[in-house]
C-alpha cells in the first residue's frame, strides 16, 4: 500500500499541472508539471519553459526559477510524512539559463535536519545536454496554526 503523504503530494503536483490549485502562482508556475519521481522526501520532475515565465530576453526569470525551488523544495518536505512546513530560507544559485521552449528538469531532496527544521536541496537542469541552471538550499521549519477562539462584542451586520 502506498503512503498516504506520497499520494497526498503526487495529487496536490498533479492537480498544479494541469492548472487547478489554490496558488495563482504555483498554477502558473508549474502548470504542464511532468511527475517522474515522488518518494519520501525527493521529487523528480519535467518543466517546460512557456512564454508565461520568461523575462524580455526570452530566457527563464530568476524570480520564476526561485518559486520553484521552492514548490518543489517544499513538495519534498511534505512528502517525508511531517506535516505542514512554512519556508524559513532560500538560497539559491544560478549558473545558467533556459530558453523559451525548452525542458528542464528539477529534482529536490529532502538532505538534512536541524532540530525541527528540514532542507532540501533543489537541482534545476537543462533535459537536454544536462547543463546546471540553478541549485537551492531551502529550510522549512513545521507550521503550527493556533486558533483562538475568543468572545466578541462585534457587530453582526
């Protein structure tokens, strides 16, 4: 039987990848989103680099290639099976760029705690001949909402 947080995350990706999710810019994105891998604390996936993404110059935005270290990043966290994480840091590197039209690929893994925080550590790859575009770090510390439920002298209007 299949972890249940390995199904919750290959949905959640899925659902991205076909343009439905609750984040605009997550759908934007990652929509076209090709799942390779999704196991316990790693991702392996295929992005196609759309007109939505690029900057003027036809290339991949720095911005663009950053939220989705992050999303990737951060599907590794959740797939661990550890609940919720928020993002705490990002650092990230670029040695390349992709062109409109072209397919790169992302792996994230899951590489380290540090008390209650996890890292991961994000690769971006031309598909094509492999060159490295960018690497991240990115450590997620768990997310705990507490509701306070207090008596209110509000209107009800």
């Amino acid at each position: 039987m299949e972890d249940s947080t390995i199904l919750n995350t290959t949905t959640y990706l899925e659902a991205l990848a076909q343009g439905n999710g609750l984040s605009e810019i997550e759908v934007l994105i990652l929509q076209g989103l090709e799942l390779i891998h999704v196991g316990k604390g790693i991702i392996r996936c295929k992005l196609l680099v759309t007109d939505r993404v690029v900057g003027d110059d036809g290339t991949s935005h720095a911005g663009v290639i950053t939220a989705v270290m992050d999303a990737i990043g951060a599907a590794s966290v959740y797939s661990t099976g550890d609940g919720l994480h928020s993002s705490v840091d990002l650092n990230a590197s670029f040695y390349s760029t992709a062109k409109i039209h072209e397919k790169v690929e992302v792996e994230a893994r899951v590489k380290g705690t540090n008390g209650r925080l996890k890292s991961s550590v994000i690769e971006i790859r031309r598909e094509r001949d492999g060159e490295l575009i960018a690497t991240g770090r990115l450590w997620m510390a768990p997310l705990s909402l507490k509701v306070k439920h207090t008596a209110s002298n509000l209107s009800k209007l």
